[in-house]
C-alpha cells in the first residue's frame, strides 16, 4: 500500500491542484483504474497488470 501511495502522490497529487474533495474524486477513480489496469510493471515482466493474468490463465 505505501508503494501505491508513493506512486499517487508522484503521477497524480503533485502534478495538480484540487479545489475540494468533490473534483479530486474522479481523477484518483482514473488512476486507480490506470494503475491496476494499464501501468506497464516491470516485475511482472514488462506486461500490463490485464496482459499478464491473461497470460497466467492461458498457461494454467
């Protein structure tokens, strides 16, 4: 959780400024799609997070 956290703050907190909690909400909704989703890891073998359990379930 603290390498997500780190993360967020880097790729999304610290690049803009929210004027309340009501326009930040949909920005992190993205993110955390972005990042479980799309983010190319390179511990999972240079493979989006999708790519790589669609891999795992083939080899299963």
């Amino acid at each position: 959780m603290e390498n997500f956290f780190g993360i967020l703050k880097s790729e999304l907190l610290n690049l803009k400024e929210f004027e309340n909690v009501e326009h930040f909400k949909p920005d992190l909704a993205k993110h955390i799609v972005y990042h479980n989703q799309n983010r190319i890891r390179a511990k999972l073998k240079a493979k989006r997070p999708v790519q790589y359990r669609a891999h795992a379930l083939q080899a299963a």
